[in-house]
C-alpha cells in the first residue's frame, strides 16, 4: 500500500496507470499512454489502508519493515507535511479549472522520485536490514494518508466526467481521469531513438464519460444514506438503460479519442462500448444488498437486472448461463438488444453467489461471541415474502436450500406477509445424521451445536423458524 499510495495522480484524484491496463476494465488498454488514472484503484487502496490501521490498533504490536521501505515512507510523510503547508484554502479556481495547481504538482513530482530511488534500492532484493516501527506510528500515517485521499475523492466528485450529452453534474462519481503535459524542460540528454527527453513542469488534468465501476467501488466506502443518494444518481444517469431496465458498463463514449484503448473499436451497445456487463452490472446489485437497500435491490432485480428475471426471448439463451455482455439499447440493431453473448461462469457467478450467501444467510453465520468466546451460528436472510413456496407444505410459507452442499436447511415464514429483511429466527430445530432432533429457542444456534455444523458431517438438516 506504500507503493500504491506514492502512485497517487498529479491532482490526487486517482492511481497512476504507469503501464499494461486499469486493474478491470482492460478495454481502456490506452489510458496508460495518456498519463491515465483510476479512482477505482485509489478507493481499494482507500479500503486498505483502513484495514492496516484497524489491525495495528487492535493488535498493538511492533511491525517489522524493509528499511528501504521504511526510507521510502518517511520521504512521502515529508513530502506530505510540505504539501499542508502549502494547500491553500481552496485547490482550484472553479470546479472546472483543469490546471494542476503548482504544490500539488510539486508535491507529486517530490514523490515520484522517492517512488523511482526506492524501485532502483530494490530492483534486484532489499538489503536484508529491517527496522522496528511502533504500532502508533504506523496507525498515525494511515491516518495521516487515509485523509489525503478522502481529499483526493473529493477533488475527483468535483472535477466529475464529460462526455457526449454529459455536462459532468450528474453527480455520479467518475472513473477515469488522464493528464497533458502543457510545459516541459528539456533535460539535454537523448533517448535510444534519438528523441529529446525532458522533464514535465506543468501538467492539466483531462476527464472521461461515466463508466459503472467508480459508483460501484465508491459504494464499498460509504454510509448506507450515502449509497442510497448515489444510487438515486446513477439511475438518473446515463448509466442506466431505461429500454432493458440494466445498468451499462459505460455511458456513450461518442467522440472520445481511439487512444482510450480497445473499446473504441466497437459499435455502441457492444462489449465494453456501453453494453451491459453483467460482471460489473452484478458487483453493483451486490452493493446495494451490502447496504441493506433489500426493497431497491429486489426492485430492480424483478425488474430484469438479473439472470433470473430477464426475458429469455431476449436473452436468446438458458437463464442458468452468465453472459460476458448483453447488448444494450445503445446498440443499432434493435432484434439484438436485450441478447447475451460469450457465455462465461467466473465474474459474474461469483457476484450472484455472493448475492446469493447474503440472501440465504446473512452477513455473519458463523462468529465468536465476544464476551464468551463461543462460537455461535445465526441465519439472517434477506428474502422477500413472494420468494417463499406456499404450495408445498400446506398452510405454510417455505423456502430451502442446500447449506454446503449437504446440509438441508428450510425456512419457515409464519410472520403474514412481512418481508424477511435481516429479522431474526425464532427458534432451529436441528436434525443429526443419527437421527436425533435438537431443538434451540433464539435467534442463534450456541455450542457445541454450531461445531458440528462447521464441521457439516454430523447434520442432516435444519429447520429455521420465524414466528
């Protein structure tokens, strides 16, 4: 995260892309050759840097480092007390003002190069000379950097995007940002082509058209309220295709430069060219349900957001089947809008098994209690009311599934029509593989029946029910 953090942008908006491609979307395979950025990247280190401090605050102990690195940041904290000093009280002009300010310029140049000696120390291995830091310290930088790029998310909300029919106040967090070069020193030395080389001294930040992930890696660092007012923002954005009732990777990147990279190539409304890509489309839904927005969630999985619900006219193949991409509303030929294509069962599965387990189980099944250390269990689904079977066993509102693939666990809904959003159980009834039948009253199975549970072989089924 040291490195991470040093690679931050000229504006401190994003993570550099100093070469190959942004960490998901690899159809902007150019944006590395426009000194391009990702805030996506910088919200993950965001999310790292928190983990980091929570850790040394709550072990509290000595943590051993390459003295390389430990050189490496103390030259960034220098560089970042200079940088206090020499923010002002506001960074830009305007909003708009696209020139990178001359103590963030220096700041990032000072740190840069810190970056690059401390790459040059390490190219072959670290000396092997480590160096003790105290916990406090190390809690005090995250928090020292974790402020910085609170800064930096903030300077990027405002820079916003742009892009055919977008003005940039949607207020929906942006994606990508890339910079030109507006002043240049030469250095009087030649590369191996015989070029000049020479030394940026001023830099102005460009903005792109709204792409799906900045929201929905924003919403992993948010508050619910927050999620929910972004959420609102989104589906008022280009974002959202009204005719499909889906979220597009991309908005429309009319008149963008074919050096953003691969996905200029295509027509709009086809693979990474604003389709809709059901892995990134799936990682937003799985948000929402993070958040606890159930009714949004559900609405818009009803609506056809996910595999299940959708059209299988459209779709044109089994609803079981991920697709890579389905062509969106954008795209020219309207037999073929709605329609998946390249079949594919790793992102977006894995997104929809996620949705799945906060679903059926909830957040936290198994946990140890903290006053008595026990380890317990507690199912907490999430299910609307119209998911449950009324059918099947009469009088009674079920729905079951398989807990790790062999234990039978059914839900027994005697609560009316109320949804079962996060409402704890009532009682289990617990059925062993010996025949016995365990009964516990309350929301949480306690030793040494939650052991055997975890360790599957012992349980036949589970009984679970809300009264």
């Amino acid at each position: 995260c040291v490195v991470k953090f040093a690679t931050r942008d000229p504006f401190g908006v994003g993570i550099e892309y100093e070469g190959g491609r942004p960490g998901w979307d690899d159809a902007n395979n150019g944006l590395p050759g426009m000194l391009g950025s990702g805030l996506s990247e910088m919200i993950e280190l965001a999310a790292l840097l928190r983990y980091v401090r929570i850790a040394v605050s709550k072990y509290r102990q000595e943590i051993e480092v390459p003295q390389e690195a430990v050189e490496f940041m103390a030259a960034i904290n220098e560089a970042v007390v200079v940088l206090y000093k020499n923010r002002g009280v506001g960074i830009l002009q305007s909003d708009k003002d696209s020139s990178v300010p001359d103590f963030l310029f220096e700041y990032w140049d000072t740190v840069a190069t810190a970056r690059e000696d401390y790459r040059a120390k390490t190219k072959i291995t670290f000396s092997g000379l480590t160096i003790l830091l105290n916990w406090q310290d190390v809690e005090q930088t995250m928090g020292i950097w974790l402020s910085e790029i609170d800064k930096g998310i903030e300077m990027a909300e405002r820079l916003g995007s742009s892009g055919h029919g977008d003005n940039g106040d949607s207020g929906v967090t942006p994606t990508y940002f890339s910079y030109e070069i507006v002043a240049w020193k030469r250095t009087g030395t030649l590369s191996g082509k015989g070029l000049h080389l020479v030394d940026a001294k001023q830099m102005e930040v460009q903005t792109f058209p709204l792409f799906l992930e900045g929201p929905t890696r924003m919403m992993k660092i948010i508050d619910t309220g927050k999620a929910l007012a972004l959420y609102g923002k989104v589906k008022g954005s280009p974002l959202r295709d009204d005719g499909l009732k889906m979220y597009t990777v991309s908005a429309s990147l009319k008149g963008q430069s074919v050096d953003m990279g691969r996905e200029m190539a295509f027509a709009p409304g086809w693979l990474e060219n604003q389709s809709v890509w059901l892995h990134m489309s799936y990682k937003y839904y799985l948000e929402l349900l993070r958040h606890g927005l159930f009714e949004i969630f559900f609405e818009e999985m009803q609506g056809g957001g996910l595999l299940p619900f959708m059209d299988p006219a459209s779709y044109g193949r089994s609803l079981m089947e991920c697709s890579s991409f389905i062509a969106s509303s954008a795209f020219e030929d309207p037999s073929i809008r709605g329609r998946g294509f390249l079949a594919r069962l790793s992102g977006a599965t894995a997104e929809f098994m996620s949705m799945w387990i906060l679903m059926m189980l909830g957040p936290r099944t198994f946990y140890v209690d903290q006053k008595s250390g026990d380890l317990r269990m507690q199912l907490l689904p999430a299910i609307p009311r119209w998911l449950f079977d009324d059918t099947t066993y009469p009088g009674e509102a079920v729905i079951s599934f398989k807990l790790f693939g062999a234990i039978d666990v059914r839900y027994f809904h005697r609560r009316g029509q109320e949804h079962l959003y996060r409402i704890p159980a009532t009682r289990y009834e617990i059925i062993l593989r010996d025949g016995q039948v365990l009964k516990v009253d309350g929301p949480f199975i306690p030793l040494p029946l939650s052991d055997k549970i975890r360790r599957v072989v012992f349980v036949s089924s589970i009984d679970v029910y809300f009264e």
